[in-house]
C-alpha cells in the first residue's frame, strides 16, 4: 500500500532570515511528499519514540514515517478526525472523531483498533499529559467547553472540566498539578487543577488574538501560545504575559523544541513557518520565515530528531455550479463553498 501511495518529491531548500544584533540566524531544509490519500486534515502528532507521525484525514488517520515521508499504515473509520495523542508508555493512540463524538484507542504497535469511546459533542483538541499520564480532550462542546481527561491505559473516562468558553483549543500540562488551555473565543488561559479537576484561575491573553496552539517549557517555565498576528509567552506563575511574538495569520498549533530552545508557529495564511529563539525566559528573537505550503497551519516537533511536521493537501479548481444554483451570496452561511479535488497531499518536514 505504502508504494502505490508514495511518491516522494523532495524539494530542497534553505531560508535564513538574519537577526544581526543576536547572532541567531540559522538555516532549515525543506522536504516535501506527495502522500496521496482524501480527505482534509487538522492536527498532526510525532511520537518520539519511534518518529512517526500521525495525520489526520478527515474519516482516516494516515501513519507516515518521519524522516523519509514513507507511508506506513492508515487508521479507518475516525469521521471528523481532528488529532491524535500518543502514550507510548501505555502502547496506545487515540483520536478525537467529531463525526461521531468517539474516541479511537487503537494499539501503537499493530495499529489496530482497541475501543471506540463515547465522549459527546465538540471534540477537537487532544494531547498526552505524560506527567500526570492522561490523555486530554479540549471540546468544542455546547453550552460549555470542556476538557475531558482519559485514562491512556484502559481509555476510561476520568474526568471532565467545564471551561469558561466554547471554543478551547490546545492544552498542556506543566508536571507541577496544572494544565493550561488556551480559549479560541475569549482570548483566555485557564489553569486545570489535575487533583481536583477543577478550573483554578483564568488569564487574559491580550494582545493575543485567537489563541489555540500551546507549549510548556520546563527549563524557563513559561507558557507559549499561538495566536494569529501576534503570539504570546506567559509566566505561569503570576499569569502575566512578559513577551510577544510576531508571526502571521491563521495559527492553528505551535511546536516547541527545548533543547534548540525554538518555538515554531505555522501561519496558513502565509503559507510559512515563524521560527523565533528563546535568547532567555522572556526574550525571544526570530531567526528564520521558513516557507511550506498555503493552508499548512498546524505542526508538531520530533524533540529527538528536532524535526518539525507539516500538512496540507492541494486542491484543483473547485467545480463550476450548476446553472440554476443561486448566486453564492443568497446562500447566507459561514461555509467556504464547493472544494476543488485534492491533487496532491503534501508532507512537509522542515529540518535543521
């Protein structure tokens, strides 16, 4: 299967973006792969240990090998897939499917499917607090978001927060009792209280606009998120933002490497990467624009091969409508109208 929907176009290249006054400026190689496969995508997830990375296709999960973009093996039946959570400790995956609000716990090594698991509406978010070893669900759920936390071993249930927005986005866990999530809507930080699963405090964001992609860096202690235009570093301590970021549009995810002490921004309204070094806990310089795909605005960093992951497909000319369909601004609604067919399914690796 793996060479039927395979076929590597690896295009090399090296942007450097010069930061004169610190001396940071450094360059990345980008490969790209034509994967195949249908579907839309959201989240992708890098397992560490074994780097491999996990794209999620809209009704499938595509498994794919990190360092050579080689298609390894496909999790079906996940409608409305969002992302995955790896528990290598456990063994086992999970994906949040908001077709159907369940939840896949499927086996790392075999990649077979253990259980299906009820969860409710909303579901999107999804990480593994390995500190305090739960999976955590950020849903986009009705009347309230929520976090739900899961058991990574038998996938049970554990505990379920409500938030103070509908539209929580991504989470992280510091390893001291605290999961910080970022609110989309509100333009918030909540802290979870992992002993009581209770909601503890709630920080403005501003000048954060649209906060979903989250990192947690032990070393310096602070929280970064993702937010279009700007991005923002937050001191957990007092809840305080002590640094901004400048990156671009339509940020849906934010990797972090600690031992290169870069945080990495997907804008997909520019199609590039904002790459910014942590000089010290609230200093941050740019060092790289490094360009990837239109619409590519979720990532994840491989912290072992420092690696960082990227995907979007291509999409051709959308369908002409028929004669008779009404005028596309008579339709009312949100939706961004017919799609074009995918003709490409790009995975992006951007390398140091």
């Amino acid at each position: 299967m793996a060479k039927r929907l395979l076929i590597a176009l690896a295009v090399l290249f090296t942007t450097i973006l010069a930061a004169p006054s610190v001396g940071h400026a450094q360059a990345f190689k980008v490969e790209k792969f034509d994967i195949k496969g249908e579907g839309g995508t959201d989240y992708v997830a890098v397992e560490a240990a074994t780097g491999r990375v996990f794209v999620s296709r809209a009704n499938h999960m595509m498994v794919i090998e990190g360092a050579t973009g080689k298609v390894l093996g496909d999790i079906p039946n996940t409608p409305g897939v969002h992302g995955a959570g790896i528990a290598t400790k456990a063994g086992h995956g999970f994906t949040t499917n908001g077709g159907d609000e369940t939840v896949t716990m499927f086996d790392l090594k075999t990649l077979g499917v253990l259980r299906q698991i009820k969860v409710g509406p909303g579901l999107d978010g999804i990480m593994y607090d390995e500190p305090d070893d739960k999976i955590i669900l950020t849903n986009h759920s009705r009347p309230i978001g929520t976090l739900t936390a899961l058991d990574p071993k038998t996938g049970d249930i554990v505990a379920t927060v409500e938030l103070e927005d509908t539209a929580p986005e991504g989470a992280a866990a510091d390893g001291k009792g605290h999961i910080f999530v970022n609110n989309e809507g509100k333009n918030t930080m909540q802290v979870i209280d992992v002993k009581t699963w209770k909601a503890t405090a709630s920080w403005p964001l501003a000048p954060c606009a649209g906060p979903t992609g989250i990192a947690y860096d032990k070393a310096s202690d602070r929280v970064f998120s993702g937010c279009n235009n700007t991005s923002v570093v937050v001191d957990p301590n007092t809840g305080k933002v002590v640094a901004t970021i400048k990156n671009g549009t339509r940020v849906d995810a934010l990797g972090w490497d600690p031992s290169k002490k870069l945080v990495f921004i997907p804008n997909g309204g520019e199609g590039n990467v904002t790459v910014v070094h942590q000089d010290s806990p609230d200093k941050y310089t740019e060092v790289a624009t490094v360009a990837t795909f239109a619409g590519a605005k979720t990532i994840s960093v491989d912290p072992k091969t420092h690696n960082a992951y990227l995907f979007q497909p291509e999409r051709g000319p959308a369908p002409a409508p028929p004669a008779d369909a009404p005028p596309a601004a008579a339709k009312g609604g949100r939706g961004r109208g017919p799609q074009g067919p995918i003709v490409a399914a790009w995975f992006i690796i951007i390398k140091q």
